[in-house]
C-alpha cells in the first residue's frame, strides 16, 4: 500500500510520504492550490517521489491545442499518472501515443467494480473510488476489478463544482464586496460547506474531517494500491502523514494509530453508512 498527498500549502512539499497528488492550474477543480508545468518540473527533479497531475475540469473546445501541448511535456517528465474527468484526456492520450497512466477520477461514478473493468479494458491503469461508497463496496471492487484503486482515506471531502462564480454573484446581488471564500449552512442537515472561488469554479468541501484512519487497515489486508490524504482543514499535517507512512510500513499492526487519530473526529462520512434515496 502507498501513500499519496494533495497539499494545501506548497511549503509542505518535504513529507515522507509515497507521492504527491499536484492539481495543474487552470485545469483543475476541487482543489485549494494548483501548480504551473515549471513548478512540476522542479518538484519532479528535487522530490524523489511519485508525481500524479490533477487535470479534472470540463474541457472546451479551445483547450484542445492546449491540453495536448501540455499532455507531451508531461509525459517527457515521465509523471506517474494523471487524474481525469473529461474524456478527451483519454481520447488524446491514446492519439498522442503517449506513455502515460491515468486514473479515472469522475467524482460521484466511480462506484462500481464492472465500470472499473470497462475503463481497464480501454487503457485506464488506476481508479479513485468515488466518496460515496462504504467500505464493503470499496472492498468489493478492489477485490473484483482488474483497476487500481485509490482511496480517499482522510480530508474535508470536496462534494461538488460549479464553473460559475458562485461567492462572486453572491455579493454582487447584495451590493457587497466580493471574497475568495464563504461558509454555509445547509438547512436540513445543518452541515456546514466551505466555498473556494477561483478564476475556474467554486468547490465546495464538507467542514467537518472525514476520519477514515480505521478503515487503512482492511483496505491494507484488500491489497488497496493507493490511500489519499488532503491537507486541506487538518492540523498537524506532517505528523500525520509521517505516522500513516509507519502504519502502513509495519503491516498497519499499531493500535495506538487509530486511538491517536481519534481526536481527527468521528465523522467516517459513508465508509459504514449506505445512502439510501426515498422518494417522497
């Protein structure tokens, strides 16, 4: 099992940890920092660690040309693997002839095993299994797709995207001054949402940590190939990845993990909790 991290701060970079997860700026989304291709490069050449790239935000029309300029510099980086939503990633990988993994990163339907198997069967190396499912499914799907998972264990979970300027329109309509950033409340759950506005979208993360520390060692025993971690609202960030590297290390033997990292909160968001829709 290995470890992979989306920083929230780009002075972070120094951690033991397997891999860095970096957003490419101006095409990723549900991410609170991104990274130019230069500054890519430079952490490719000073970090011994594997590179992922999050390249998830609709493409138009007009980022065609620009993607696949992009695509062949990232592949002369020899990157580990890129994170895709919009199809034509895929489409222009396979044109490109490039030399390059990628994951299946389609948020809310990455939710099944047979899916999975499709998105192999087209070229695609690895998945990362949508926030929704609860432990047994993500079981189920390590244990019957020919995918590569990853796993999203602790974070504030981003939950949605909108390529509109959500804050911005906001204050507008109040004849206020405009900020990057906004708390709310949703009214029937009462959970409260962090919005993130940049030039691209707001993304909404959950205010609340999901803990998903007691979960690391079943998907160990699974042979899940990836857990995630995002800085993002998480304390104390270092010593948790430096601790989570020794777990997963020593065969996620250490009890006293779990106890320590119970003060991280209770929420475990699906992991043991089914989402059930009624119709009213």
């Amino acid at each position: 099992m290995k470890l992979l991290v989306e920083l929230s701060n780009k002075n972070n970079l120094n951690l033991n940890c397997t891999g860095f997860i970096l957003p490419l700026k101006d095409y990723s989304v549900e991410s609170t920092i991104s990274f130019t291709i230069e500054e890519i490069e430079n952490i490719i050449n000073k970090y011994n660690k594997e590179i992922f790239i999050k390249i998830n935000k609709n493409l138009f029309n007009k980022d065609i040309s620009i993607i696949k300029d992009i695509l062949i510099k990232l592949d002369k980086l020899n990157v580990k693997g890129i994170f895709f939503y919009d199809l034509a990633i895929l489409q222009l990988v396979k044109e490109l002839n490039l030399d390059i993994d990628l994951i299946w990163n389609q948020t809310h339907m990455v939710n099944n095993y047979k899916t999975c198997n499709y998105y192999y069967s087209k070229g695609v190396k690895y998945a990362l299994l949508g926030k929704e499912l609860t432990l047994n499914e993500i079981k189920e799907i390590i244990k019957l797709s020919k995918i590569n998972c990853m796993v999203e264990v602790i974070s504030k979970p981003s939950v949605a995207v909108s390529h509109r300027r959500l804050i911005t329109n906001y204050f507008q309509a109040l004849g206020k001054n405009s900020t990057d950033k906004l708390q709310v409340m949703e009214k029937i759950s009462n959970l409260k949402f962090n919005l993130i506005e940049n030039n691209n979208d707001t993304s909404f993360f959950l205010d609340t940590i999901t803990n998903g520390t007691s979960i690391i060692k079943d998907l160990y025993v699974v042979n899940c190939p990836y857990i995630i971690i995002r800085e993002y609202g998480i304390g104390n960030f270092r010593e948790l990845i430096s601790d989570t590297m020794k777990y997963i290390s020593n065969g996620c033997i250490d009890n006293c993990y779990i106890k320590k990292y119970e003060k991280l909160g209770d929420s475990t968001n699906f992991f043991f909790k089914k989402t059930i829709y009624k119709v009213k």
